[in-house]
C-alpha cells in the first residue's frame, strides 16, 4: 500500500508537472507555488484529506466536477434536456427537408440562439469581455428555459476563438452553424419556421427594462419573440431583474429549485464544464477554498486595458492600489471564526506587476504591515494563479489603445488567455468573501458565487469615500450589482 508521504510528494509534484489530457484538450500551466504555501497552513487532517486528491491512475489532481448532485440546483435539468434532444431531433429532419404533417403549428419545436459574431473594422458592436458575454449567454438561456426553447450557443471562430476550445458541453450540446440556421429559418412560407433577430448589445437599464419587460410584471416571456427561430446577440444580464419584476417567473422559478442567489451558478455549470486539464487547475484551488480551517478573501481589481495591451508600461501596484487589500484585511477580521487557522487573501488582476507585488508579500511582511495588521500578517497567505493575463477582445481594444506590439487573434494565441479569464472568475466566486472592483468581472464573481452580499464593490473613483469593510452594511446586494455595468 502506497505511504501518505509518497502521496504527498505526488501530489505536490502533479501540481507542478501534470500529466497532459489524452484528449488534446488545452490543459493550463501548473498552479502558482503560493497555492502550496498556502495549502501548508491548514489542520494536519486537512492537508492529508487534500494530498488524497492525487489520483495516481491519471498522475494529476482530480478531475471530479460535481453538480446538483444534492439538489442544490432544482429539479429542471431532466425536463429541459428531454426537451433539446427532442426539438435538436426535429431540426435535424427539417435539415433534411423533412417536415411532418403531424407537428401542430403551435406545438412547433422553437430554438434560440447566442451569437458572437466578428466584429468589422470599422464597428465597435462587439460582445464585450467575459462578464458581458457570460451576462448575455446565461440570461440568453434563462430565456430558453422559460420559453421552453432549445438553446444554441456560438461565438465566431475568430472573436476570439470557438466556445468549443474552451468548453465541455455536459448536459445539452448548444454548438451550430448560425449561418445555417439562418439559411434554413428564414423561409417565410413554411409555417413551421421563422427566424428573427434580436440586439440587446449594449443596452442601458431602462432601455433593457422596457423591452423585456414591455407589460413589466405582468409580461410574458413567450409573447416578446414570436419566430421559431430566434438569434441573440447581448451583453446584458436579466436574471436578478426577473426576480425582482416578475413575481409570476419567481414562483415558477421557485417551484424549480431556482433562486436569484443560485440561478447564475446552476445555468452556468449545467452549459459548460471545463476541460480535463482545467478541472484538475480548479479543484486544486477549490479544495483549499473549501477547507473549514481556511478563511478565504477574493480581491480583484480591475486595473484598466492599458495593463493587458501594453504590458511592458504596466506600473500599477500596491502604493495606487493598496486599499483594496486594507479592505480585505478589514474583512477578514471581521469575519474570522475561532475555526479558522489560517486566511487566504486571493488576487484575480488584469497587471501583472501588481500581482507580482502582492504574491511578493509572502516573504516582504515590513511592506504587508502597511497593508494589514500585524496579527493578519502572522495568518495569512497571498495566493495567485499565475495564468497568463489577456483581454478577450484585443481587436477592440486596439481601436482605442496604441497597441505596440500586437497579436494575431488566432486559436493558439488566444486559448490560454480566454481559459485564464473565466478560470480566475470562476475561482474568485469561489472564495468565501470578495472585495471587488466596480465593474463587470467582479460582479460576475459575486454572481457565480450563489452568495448574495457577499462582495464588497469598490468605488470607481479612486477619490470617492471608501466602504467600512467591517461592517455588514458595506456588502453590496445582487439588486444592486444587476443594475450596474452589463446588468444582470
């Protein structure tokens, strides 16, 4: 039988040198040292049950991705996944030209789709990044499951790259050709199609809120697109805002198992699952965050474009952008229990430098006392992933930032980028505690997390008045994040 210390040694190890997927699908670099360092800290009990997650069959950390397997997520899942394999059935008969004389028009099997289409040159109607685009795709197919409409998914092969190179499709396979589906939808004479487009790009509050919303608590979701086939281009969230609105959709998503703390979560897991190499990066952090000895604090602080575009003029660090960690702090005192041995501030930026400063904090405690207590200090961690840092849509970027040295957007170029983007989200949703920057990726975060007040959002401005981080009072509402930036 194999020792505990052999298998802590392995585990260490295929952390830092994990054995490639046989899939061929991307696999991330090895997590940060800090994730070790920190891992250290906890209960001796703790640290083994982590270690026993080596699985030596696969010589990595386990892959395992659990979801609703308590009922956590309600009860829809088995009803909407019928339902797509019978409408995604049909399509492939109409495909074919086949079109039963026994399909009732009102019974027809409808469809909606997300679409990221490239952007021209000359526009700047993009998608947006992650949290605008996650925004629009998880509202997008929050709308499906209330139509009763099977759910398609795309993003053009070069803005930047495929969802199929980043995702696993666990439940519904959502991939198509929109272009086909344009082609075969819009025959106007054939009573059983239709096809209608749909911009909700973005889209202010009020703007949002009258379209959706036309006949406000009393609107039917069914009765705002009428075609069979409806296509979807949106950076816009609406899933907090039906909760508030309707109390019609809040008792039917209620009866589901759905809430506006868990629906975000709940769609988003049961659309897309990450590949191998990246499950294994997760629950590496995961497993930590879960621990009862460890009290974990998100930060993330969104710098500006500057920072991803030009890395080499990245100047950012603590001296500008210290308060959030003191707010941390703050937080962390606030909320430590006697259970908790050890507290883990975890950092998601868009600088490079500034993350280099903060891990550096590990080893510099004269500078980390100007941040936080001395007793903080004495129990505590910084952790970082390490992925490489990048913005989703450098082509837009580029059109309002002197790009010295751009990059080709191509598949290789962009993988490990567009993978590092949601890695970090989804990490930092999972932390316990968040202090966040005032825009859209933090709010995502807060939103994955399935915590409401849960985050405190930090003022834009950095000569606004900051919050009291050791008040509950400070933490910031999912009505309110869903108002702000790409909605929700």
């Amino acid at each position: 039988m194999i020792s505990l210390s052999a298998i802590v040694f392995m585990a260490a190890y295929s952390l830092f040198h994990p054995k490639q997927p046989r899939d061929g699908s991307y696999s991330p670099p090895s997590p940060h040292i800090s994730l070790l360092q920190a891992v250290s800290h906890a209960t001796n009990e703790e640290f083994q049950s982590y270690c026993k997650k080596y699985n030596e069959n696969q010589g990595g950390f386990t892959d395992e991705w659990k979801y609703n397997e308590k009922g956590e997520c309600g009860n829809w899942q088995n009803r909407y996944i019928k339902l797509h394999k019978r409408n995604m059935a049909i399509l492939k008969q109409y495909k074919k030209d086949e079109f039963s004389n026994k399909i009732k028009i009102k019974d027809r099997p409808k469809f909606v789709s997300y679409l990221c289409k490239e952007v021209p040159k000359n526009s700047n109607r993009g998608c947006g990044g992650l949290a605008d685009r996650m925004g629009g795709m998880i509202s997008t197919f929050f709308y499906a499951l209330l139509t009763d409409r099977a759910y398609l998914l795309n993003w053009a092969e070069r803005n930047p790259l495929p969802l199929e190179a980043i995702w696993e499709r666990p439940y519904i396979d959502w991939s198509h050709d929109p272009k086909e589906m344009e082609l075969l939808f819009s025959n106007g004479e054939n009573p059983l199609l239709g096809y209608q487009k749909v911009n909700l790009l973005n889209r202010k509050y009020d703007d949002l809120t009258a379209t959706m919303f036309p006949n406000g608590g009393n609107t039917e979701f069914k009765d705002l697109w009428n075609e069979t086939y409806v296509e979807v281009r949106s950076n816009r969230g609406f899933i907090i805002h039906t909760f508030q609105s309707s109390q019609k959709y809040k008792k039917i998503l209620n009866n589901m198992g759905l809430t506006k703390e868990n629906t975000f979560r709940c769609i988003t897991d049961f659309l897309f699952r990450p590949t191998i190499g990246s499950r294994r990066f997760l629950n590496a952090y995961k497993k930590l965050f879960e621990m009862k000895s460890i009290l974990s604090i998100g930060i993330q602080i969104r710098t500006d474009d500057n920072a991803l575009a030009n890395p080499q003029h990245d100047s950012n660090g603590l001296k500008k952008w210290g308060h959030f960690l003191k707010c941390a702090g703050e937080l962390a005192s606030f909320k430590r229990q006697p259970h908790h041995k050890h507290i883990v501030f975890f950092l998601v930026t868009d600088s490079t430098h500034l993350r280099k400063q903060f891990v550096s904090l590990n080893r510099n405690k004269k500078l980390a006392q100007k941040y936080l207590s001395e007793d903080i200090v004495k129990s505590s961690s910084m952790v970082i992933t390490g992925l490489p840092l990048e913005h989703i849509e450098p082509d837009q970027v580029a059109k309002y930032i002197d790009v010295e040295d751009p990059k080709e957007v191509n598949k290789a170029r962009m993988q490990p980028g567009v993978n590092s983007a949601y890695m970090e989200n989804w990490l930092l949703g999972h932390t316990q505690y968040r202090v966040i920057s005032a825009q859209g990726y933090g709010k995502m975060a807060s939103f994955y997390s399935g915590e409401d007040k849960a985050s405190i959002s930090m003022p834009k401005n950095g000569k606004a008045k900051l919050p009291v981080c050791s008040a509950d009072n400070s933490f910031t509402s999912f009505e309110s994040l869903s108002t702000q930036w790409s909605l929700g």
